[in-house]
C-alpha cells in the first residue's frame, strides 16, 4: 500500500506519516518480502517496530541491514 511506503526527505532519512486518530499499528521494514526484511547489528531478527497514532504522526526510521545482504546493509 502506498500509504504505508517510506518517502525520503532532503536530509536523507525515511520517514513515515500517517494522519490517525488513536490507536496504533506494529510492523516490519522490508523491501517488499520477507526475504529482504531488516536485521539487527549482528543479523538476528528485530521485534516488531510500534507506532502509536497521536502520539507523533510521523517516523522516521534509522535500519541496521538486511535479511538478504548476508546482514550487511
């Protein structure tokens, strides 16, 4: 879904907005499968990332490396 795709700003960072009202969402980064799902520093899985709507509308989001880069980011 287009909504929930990460855009880039001027700076470089990804960042995410959403306009909801209460409530929140868990979720995953991926390039598009599971396959190519962000890793921790040393390769492991990461938990589900939260956002809470209200509390900021938007997110931006630092990633470590991918699943399917051996790792590496």
């Amino acid at each position: 879904m287009a909504a929930y795709r990460f855009r880039k700003n001027d700076k470089g960072q990804y960042y995410l907005t959403n306009q909801h009202c209460g409530g929140g969402m868990e979720y995953k980064i991926t390039r598009g499968s599971w396959k190519t799902v962000e890793v921790g520093m040393e390769g492991n899985e990461v938990p589900n990332r939260v956002l809470n709507f209200g509390f900021a509308d938007t997110v931006y989001v630092d990633l470590n490396k991918w699943r399917d880069f051996g790792g590496n980011y």
